[in-house]
C-alpha cells in the first residue's frame, strides 16, 4: 500500500466544546434536518467519504491497531457503508408515520406515530472499531434527522483524526462536527445539554456518562461490555467446527471485540479433544505461528497489553494453546487456558484481547449455574449443543443477543438489531434499529370536528347511565 499521510492527534480542547454544541443544536432548530432529502444527501456523502477515505482508513487501522486491510474491510469500511445502504433503501419506510390500532370505541378518531428526531445528539466511541462503532451510530442519527457531536476514541489517534477530517470536510458542518480528545473533552461534553447520548464502551464509563447525563434527564443508549459464555455440550455434533468457529471470535480484532467469548464451559469429557481442535484450528489459521501472521491484529496500547498480561501471569489454570506475549510488539497469542474456578484471573474481569479461558463442567446445569456466577447480564451468549440443549440454554441464560452454533453471527449483519441487557447496555441500533435509536416516537391522535355527538359522554356534568350504554 502507497504511504497516506495521516495528521498527527490533536485534542480539540475543551473551550471550543461550547460553542461546537450550540451550533449543532442551533442547525437542529432551523429543522432543516427534518427534510428526508437532506438526510439522504448526508448518507450518501457519508457513503462515498468512506470510499473516497478508504486508503487513509485502512493506513489509520494499521497503525492504531495493525487491522489487516482484509478486517478493515470487512469489519470497518464496509461496514459502515452496508449501513449507509440499508437505511438509504429503507428510509422512507422507516419515517412514516404509523397507524395506531385502536379499540372500536376510539374509531372515529385517528392515532397515530409521528417519527421525530430526538434533536442532538452526542455519541462516544470505544477503540476497538473505532471507525465502525463510532459511525454504525451516526447513521441511525443522521437518517434520524438528528444534529450530532462525534467523540471517537483518543486510544486510536490515526483513525480519530482521518474521522475528524472525513466528516468535516465532506458533510454538513452545520449540523456535524467531530470532537477530539479524552476526559477532559468528554467532561466538557457531557457539560453540554444534550437531547441523547449514544455510548459505547466500558460499563465503568457507561456509570460516569449516565450519571452525568442524569442530572437534565437525558435519555442514553448504553452499548457497554460484559464476560460472555460459550456452552460446549456432549451433543455439539462437530467438535472441530465449533473449535475453529470459537478460535475466530477470539482472532477477529485479536479478541478486542466486546462480544467474543470470554470462557468456554465444556462437557468434562470433551476436554482433550476440544483442546487438540484448538490447536488444530490454530495450525490451519497460523501455518508459520500467529507472531508471524499479517492477519493477527495486536493490542491498542501498552496499558491494554500489560492487563491481558496481568490475567495470564496471574492464572492458577494450565496455558493449553499459545501463551506467547511480546511487549514490543504488543503481541499476545490467542491463548486458552484450563480453569476450575470462576474465581481465577481469567474469569474475574473481561478478557477483551485473543484469551480465553476453558471451564470442564459435569452438566448443563452446571454450565448454566456457572454462567450466572460470572455475570448475570452478559452481552452475548454461544451454545454449541442439541437444540433442545440450545433452547434451554437461551430459556435460562439472560444476554443481550445470543449465537447458535456459532461465535458472534448475531451482532454481525447490518439488518438485525444490536445490543445489549441489564449491565451489558441498553438500546440497540443497527438495522432499523439505528433510526428508533435516535427516533422520537410521537403519538398524535386527531379528533374530527363532526364527531361531538359520539363523544359528549366526557363532559361534567357526568351521566353514570351514559357510560354503561
Ligand atoms: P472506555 O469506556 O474506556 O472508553 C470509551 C469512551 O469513553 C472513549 O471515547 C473515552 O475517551 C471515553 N472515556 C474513557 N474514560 C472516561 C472517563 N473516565 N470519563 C469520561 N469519558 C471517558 O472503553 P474502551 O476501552 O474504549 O472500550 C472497551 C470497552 O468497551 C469494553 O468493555 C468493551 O466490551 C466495550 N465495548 C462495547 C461494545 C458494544 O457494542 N456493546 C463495543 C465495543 C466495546
């Protein structure tokens, strides 16, 4: 790939922060983001920024994160632009008003649901996909007819600043503006009024911002974290595949993915054969050592680094796949390790990079009791079983989208609504979703003139004997 120039990172500093806000709030106030065709115009300009940036995405994701172009591809880029697609084609469809159905009595009157933008909106991203995660959102904003502040990640420099440029040059900067920086930024944000909040990343922060966002009862979308089980049971049919298929959800992105599996719990039985799967699915995926492949992305940063290293330093299981680490390089192995305790450093927290851990169980009782010992609201859920053994496992195990047979298909298609429960978030977007996201759902009901007669009941003085007829 020809070298592409990326600006340096540069903080927007907090005493712009004021003003960025009011205009954006202010460009709401003029309704022009109402018009449909406006709207369109922005997704259009937002589709072909991203064709038109694409050598300057995928030189940031190399360098933020060592995506290879095929990731960037794939889980970024087209991504986005799939999002783009889908609501382009379904706008009109999703802006429409809706009849309400009514009861009998209520007939002569006409209910229905106005789609309103919510107004404008501020939406942080994390830096694990910090081109798709931060615009997969705004599309729902803009096809919305919101106004929106974006704050992307500081921990992916590269990226936030080609973002910064992409959109501020090619759309509306009227009604868009792209915010760089940290904490100090995001304070000086959430100081702001804003009509929604669309976060993701830690639930730690995801506390701060609804906390924060609490105080003038602003509505937030919450798309946070969580540690995710995978359930292997006798009746998983291909053991191979489900090795090779668990092996990728912890590959893609080197494991910095909020909805890979964090443990797998495994028919006791199984074990040895899973493993040796593993090992076999790691060979096919890294003939020459996945040190050496250009696929394997690598950690964010050294503080990232040195926390999934704490995890394994600090395990009493047994290192059954990779183990390999490399500060230098902020390489680490897609590595798996044997455990029995949910209390053991690599269940206590969410991996979040290419570990995981392997928990034998006796039953699928036990692998369901287990799963609520680590924690009762994870994002995602895998079940690699019978589908009755798979029912039953979505039947007693709360997430907030789950994969059959599969690592993480369900958070992975532009149609389908994502996200999380209870502590792994709240809201989804995605599909039409993103547009309900940052949607208003107004109901208006409209009662005609001529209908007085038919609803004179209501008027004091009151007439008991009227009510009952
Ligand atoms: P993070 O919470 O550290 O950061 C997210 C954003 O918050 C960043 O823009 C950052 O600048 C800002 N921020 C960080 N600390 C802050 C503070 N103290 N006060 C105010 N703002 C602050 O998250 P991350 O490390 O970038 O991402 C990893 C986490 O995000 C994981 O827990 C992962 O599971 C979760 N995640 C969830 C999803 C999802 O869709 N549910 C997707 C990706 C990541």
């Amino acid at each position: 790939m020809a070298s592409v120039a990326i600006p340096a990172f540069e903080a927007t500093g907090v005493e712009a922060i004021p003003g960025i806000a009011r205009t954006a709030r202010g460009t709401f106030q003029t309704h022009k983001t109402k018009n449909l065709e406006w709207r369109r115009t922005q997704l259009r300009k937002l589709y072909w920024a991203m064709e038109d940036y694409r050598p300057q995405l995928l030189a940031a994701l190399k360098k933020d994160l060592n995506k290879s172009a095929f990731e960037s591809a794939f889980t970024e880029i087209d991504w986005v632009k799939n999002d783009c697609m889908f609501v382009l084609d379904n706008l009109d469809r999703f802006a429409k008003d809706e009849k309400l159905p009514v009861p009998w009595s209520f007939a002569m009157m006409k209910f229905r649901t106005r789609k309103e933008p919510m107004g404008t909106a501020l939406i942080i991203g994390p830096y694990n996909f910090p081109v798709q995660l931060l615009l997969a959102p705004f599309v729902g904003a803009i096809a919305a007819g919101c106004t929106a502040v974006l704050k992307p990640s500081e921990l992916t420099p590269a990226c936030a600043m080609v973002v910064k440029e992409m959109v501020e040059t090619r759309l509306d900067t009227s009604a868009f503006a792209v915010v760089n920086g940290a904490i100090p930024e995001v304070n000086a944000l959430m100081e702001q009024k804003w009509d929604i909040v669309f976060f993701t990343g830690s639930a730690q922060v995801g506390t701060i911002i609804t906390k924060k966002a609490a105080e003038t009862l602003t509505p937030v979308v919450l798309e946070l974290g969580g540690k995710n089980p995978a359930i292997v049971t006798k009746n998983v049919g291909d053991l191979a595949q489900a090795a090779k298929r668990l092996l990728w959800g912890k590959t893609l992105n080197a494991g910095q993915v909020c909805l890979s599996h964090n443990y797998v719990l495994i028919d006791k039985a199984l074990v040895p054969a899973f493993i040796q799967e593993l090992k076999n699915a790691y060979k096919q995926a890294f003939p020459n050592g996945a040190k050496a492949s250009p696929d394997l992305g690598r950690i964010v940063n050294e503080r990232h680094f040195l926390r999934l290293k704490a995890m394994l330093d600090n395990t009493n299981g047994k290192i059954v796949m990779g183990g390999e680490v490399d500060q230098s390089e902020l390489f680490i192995e897609p590595t798996a390790v044997l455990v029995d305790s949910v209390h053991d450093s690599m269940m206590a927290e969410e991996s979040f990079g290419p570990i995981f851990s392997i928990y034998p169980v006796n039953t699928l009782d036990e692998a369901i009791n287990t799963t609520k010992l680590v924690h009762s609201t994870p994002l995602s859920l895998f079940a690699f079983g019978s589908k009755a053994e798979n029912q039953r496992v979505l039947n007693e195990v709360t997430s907030g989208g789950a994969t059959l047979n599969d690592s993480y298909f369900h958070g992975s298609v532009n149609t389908v609504p994502f996200g999380g429960v209870g502590d792994s978030g709240t809201g989804a977007y995605r599909g039409q979703a993103s547009f309900d996201a940052f949607t208003h759902h107004r109901t208006v009901s409209e009662t005609p003139r001529w209908a007085e007669k038919l609803i004179a009941v209501r008027y004091m003085p009151f007439d008991m004997a009227k009510l009952r007829q």
